[in-house]
C-alpha cells in the first residue's frame, strides 16, 4: 500500500471531494483526520475510513478561525501519534455576482477561507510535517484560476492567490523536506453539478443529458470526472511516488481548463 503507516488531515469533509480522499488514502493504509464543521458529517466519514482497516478522528473546525486550526492539526497530531500529509480541500464558492454587484465583504470572505484558511492549517501543520521527514500539502484549487467565468472573480481571485502561494510554500518549505503541490479539478460530477445542471436545464428548456453533453464536449475527454478519480491524484501526490515533485498544478479536469 502506498500510505501505509501514514496520518493524513483533510480539511472540508462533506459528501464529496473530502470523504472521497479521505477513503482513498485509507485504503491505501493511511490513517485520516477528518477536518470540518460539522459533527455529524464528520462521524459518519470516520465510520466509512475505520471500516477500511485504519483509524479516523473525526475534529470540529472552521478554518476561516486560525485558532481553530492550530488547535485542530495539534489535536490530530496527537491522537494518531503524527502527521504526514495535508489536504487542504475547504473551500468557499463567493457569491456569483459580477464584480459592479459584488459585496466586496463577501469577496473578503472567500479570500478568508479560500487563501487564508489553507494558510493557516499549513502553518499549524509544519513542525509535524517536518518531524515526519517527508512531510506532504495538498492544495485543492480550481480550474477556475485558468478559464476565467464571469461571475466567479471572489472563488478566482482567491484560488489563484491559492496557486501562486502553492510555489512559495514549495520553495519555503523543500529545505523542510515538505512538498507542496495542488490539484484543479473542473465540474466535479455529484449531487451538487446535477442540481445545477438541472437548473440550468429547467431555465433553458433543455433535457438535463443535453447540459451534460454541452459541457462535457468543451473536455478533451468528453466527459465530467467524479471526485472518487480525482482523489487518486492525490494518492499521488501523498505517496512516495511523487517523491521529486513539488510547487506543482495538476488540472485534474478532463482537459477542461485549456479546451473549448
């Protein structure tokens, strides 16, 4: 297995993105922090990672609170003995609007959890990281820093604040022997793309199949990744095999970012 004996923390446990790393890593022998707001979530995710043979611990936390986060990654640390991996994977979506309707506060918001947040569970995590001599940042970021979307400058701007810091960690933090690299999914297909797709369907007067296979043909592949593929890219990048790599975006996307 290529985590075996390894303690991950993965910020923003939900349905999705989060819960899908998290078991990815456990199945690779990975023991898992589960990082988020809420209890319940949290609980339910860490029954699905100790099924898998390894052990969870599940830890209330909003990261837009720095304090919170320090307290959250030292707790981790402690409880399943070290820490060797950070998925930074929390996330605010901003507000939609363009930029002559925005509420610049809500935009401060995004930034708050998008950059900051991220910010701050790195640095907490650091001196573990170090100690565990091959320590590993995850940075879940967006291909929205590269196929620009109106209404989206709040999540853009901060997610591309987000790639721009991944290098300066990575060059900071080499001598410390951590790697910092980031991963830029697209639409990540699950419940909350199909909500949207059938919004847009309803609004347009279009089958939701006919919203699919319009976005879907802008991807080199022809299609919308689920968040169980994308995690295996960060396999790799928690495992020995991305050893030499650092201060790297992967667009795990289906070639969305630079087609069509």
């Amino acid at each position: 297995m290529l985590l075996e004996g390894k303690v991950a923390i993965v910020s923003g446990i939900g349905p999705g993105m989060g819960r899908d790393i998290s078991l990815a890593f456990a199945r690779e022998g990975a023991s898992v922090a589960l990082g988020g707001r809420t209890l319940s979530r949290l609980e339910a995710v860490a029954e699905e990672v100790e099924a898998l043979g390894v052990r969870a611990f599940p830890v209330v936390c909003d990261i837009a609170d720095e304090a919170q986060c320090t307290e959250a990654v030292n707790a981790a640390a402690t409880e399943l003995g070290r820490l060797d991996i950070l998925v930074n994977n929390a996330y605010d979506g901003g507000d939609a609007k363009t930029f002559m309707d925005a509420d610049f506060d809500r935009w401060r918001q995004t930034i708050e959890v998008n950059l900051f947040g991220s910010l701050a569970m790195t640095r907490a995590a650091v001196p573990h990281l170090e100690a565990s001599g091959d320590g590993r940042v995850i940075m879940i970021n967006t291909m929205s820093t590269q196929r620009i979307q109106e209404k989206w400058g709040a999540y853009a701007a901060s997610k591309g604040a987000l790639q721009t810091v991944t290098k300066t960690l990575a060059l900071e933090l080499g001598p410390r022997g951590i790697r910092v690299n980031g991963i830029h999914p697209g639409y990540i297909y699950g419940d909350s793309v199909e909500w949207y797709f059938n919004h847009l369907a309803d609004k347009r007067g279009i089958t939701f199949q006919e919203v699919y296979d319009e976005v879907a043909s802008e991807t080199c592949l022809g299609y919308l990744p689920h968040s169980e593929e994308i995690a295996g890219t960060a396999v790799f990048f928690a495992s020995p095999l991305a050893k030499p790599v650092t201060g790297q975006m992967i667009g795990v996307n289906a070639g969305h970012w630079f087609n069509g």
